[in-house]
C-alpha cells in the first residue's frame, strides 16, 4: 500500500447554505497538496528554507505578511512545486449556488410535505449545507482519484489541515466517509408523532445504490487519517489556497457566475500546468460544484 499527505486549506467564504453572496460571485475555495509520505521530510526541509525567517514562531498565514513578502513566497513557493512535479487539486463553489441548490431541496421537501396523506408529524428539522464541507468533500474526491490513477487502489491518505475547530473537523470526517462509501446501504432512523393515539411512532428508511457503481471507482482499498497541524506545509496550502481564490475572485469582473472548477479557469494560474481534477467542455463527468451549485446566472458552462 502506497502513502500520500494530503495537506489541505481553504480561502474565501466557507459559510452555511443560508447565506446570500455579500458580492455578485462570492466564492470559497479549498486547495490541496499530495505529497508520497517518503518525500515529506524532504518537502518540509525545502520549504522551510523558501520561508525561513519571516516567522519564527506562531502560526503563519500568506496574509499575514506584508505586500512584498507574499509576493516572494508565492513566487519562490510557485517555482519549487513546479520544479518537483507537486500533485495539487482545488475545489471551488459560489455561495450563492449552494444557497440556490438549498432552496431547491426545500422547496421539494415542501411539495413531498404538502403531498403526503399520512396524518402523521414527522419530527426534525432541515439540515443545513456546509460550503466548508462540501470544498473539502471536493478536494477529497480528487485527492482521492489522484491517488487510485497515480498509484492504483491500495493506498492510504494522511489528510492534515490547519487549525481547525472539532465540529468542523467532524464533518470532514463525514464527508469522506460519504464519499468512500457513496452508494453503500445506510439505515435513517426516523421518528414522527401521531396525534390519533398521542403515541411517538419510529420508523427505519433503508437507502442503496446498486445500479452504476462501477462508474464511480474502487474505494474499497482506500484508508484515510484526518489531523490538524500548524507546519510550512499547511502554509504552502494557505498559499496556493490564497491564490486560486484571488485567481478566480478576479474572473468575476468579467465572467461572472463562470464554472469555477475547469481547465479556463484557471488558466493563467502559476500553477495551471501541473493542477489535477479539472475538466474540459469534453469531459464526460461534470464537475458537482459547477453542475448541482452552479452559480444562478450561470448557463452550467
């Protein structure tokens, strides 16, 4: 079994699906890192000596520095993953296409509610999306196929992310298990009361996909360990994070509402070439967050 690093960060918005765009194109974005597990002392050490000296102590992010530091990290950080062939991905969506695609599901639900002939009241509220989760959900899909094209099925992800707190850290976990088991059978316990007996009555949804799984690869091989860690590798994230969210920010002026997650978009990027994950108009899979969250003004191009 091969071992990968998978350092990830994130930049922009990362709010709940309640939230409008502050700004027409308000997006956030998460970035990620894949380095063989062997090679990271090394990658560490090379880093550490781009950035030596601008803090040597505490946590560093790329705006934490002034105007001209950023510019020769990103510059001097940009050159070394070119150099080394480094495997990134990034995952983008707007915050107002994951609002959107909420008020979707609600406005379904409520059609379902309104056609239901069962008298009784079904308990629970309305779970609402996280843009947080969902960008990490992203960038650990293609983390993960990365890995299954680079290196085959067998392999296990060391997942280490910044500084975050534990509600957050959870859900990540459930978003790769959500992935890793996308399709499997899953039981809902659900409860609702009767108002006829005055008696709470539970029941058990059973929910499996059997139908096109192979479509969506071999996960069965895949191991994955989440941590938290404050290095110059969560800065090296932070960095490349940074500048795909300023890279695409700045489409909007001109390609508003624009899907985010394609070889266009991030055209121009230092890091363009060597980006994995993105798709072409040809691309017989459609990016989830340029599909199902696409921004309203967008035609889904």
């Amino acid at each position: 079994m091969r071992n990968v690093t998978f350092v990830v960060d994130e930049s922009g918005a990362k709010g709940f699906s309640d939230n409008r765009e502050a700004v027409v194109g308000e997006l956030g974005v998460m970035a990620g890192l894949l380095i063989p597990t062997e090679c990271v002392t090394q990658v560490e050490a090379d880093i550490s000596a781009i950035v030596f000296g601008l803090s040597p102590t505490g946590k560093l992010h790329i705006t934490d520095l002034d105007s001209g530091a950023q510019q020769k990290v990103r510059e001097s950080l940009f050159s070394y993953l070119l150099s080394v062939r480094a495997g990134w991905v990034y995952e983008a969506m707007y915050v107002e296409g994951l609002h959107s695609h909420q008020q979707l599901v609600s406005d379904m639900g409520a059609v379902a509610k309104a056609q239901r002939r069962s008298n009784i009241k079904l308990s629970g509220n309305e779970r609402l999306a996280s843009l947080h989760q969902e960008l990490f959900l992203g960038a650990f899909g293609k983390g993960v196929a990365f890995c299954i094209d680079h290196l085959g099925n067998e392999v296990s992800i060391d997942v280490i992310t910044d500084r975050v707190n534990g509600s957050v850290l959870k859900s990540f976990d459930e978003a790769a298990q959500r992935l890793l088991n996308v399709g499997s059978r899953k039981e809902t316990g659900v409860s609702g009361f009767d108002p006829d007996s005055k008696t709470v009555v539970r029941g058990l949804v059973t929910t499996e996909i059997t139908a096109g799984m192979d479509q969506l690869g071999d996960f069965t091989g895949v191991e994955y360990n989440i941590s938290q860690s404050t290095s110059v590798l969560t800065l090296a994230a932070d960095v490349v994070a940074n500048s795909v969210h300023h890279h695409l920010k700045s489409l909007q002026a001109c390609k508003p509402g624009c899907a985010l997650n394609t070889v266009d978009a991030i055209a121009g990027h230092p890091l363009a070439n060597s980006v994995y994950g993105v798709t072409t108009e040809a691309s017989v899979m459609p990016q989830v967050a340029d599909t199902i969250f696409r921004h309203p003004m967008s035609s889904g191009k």
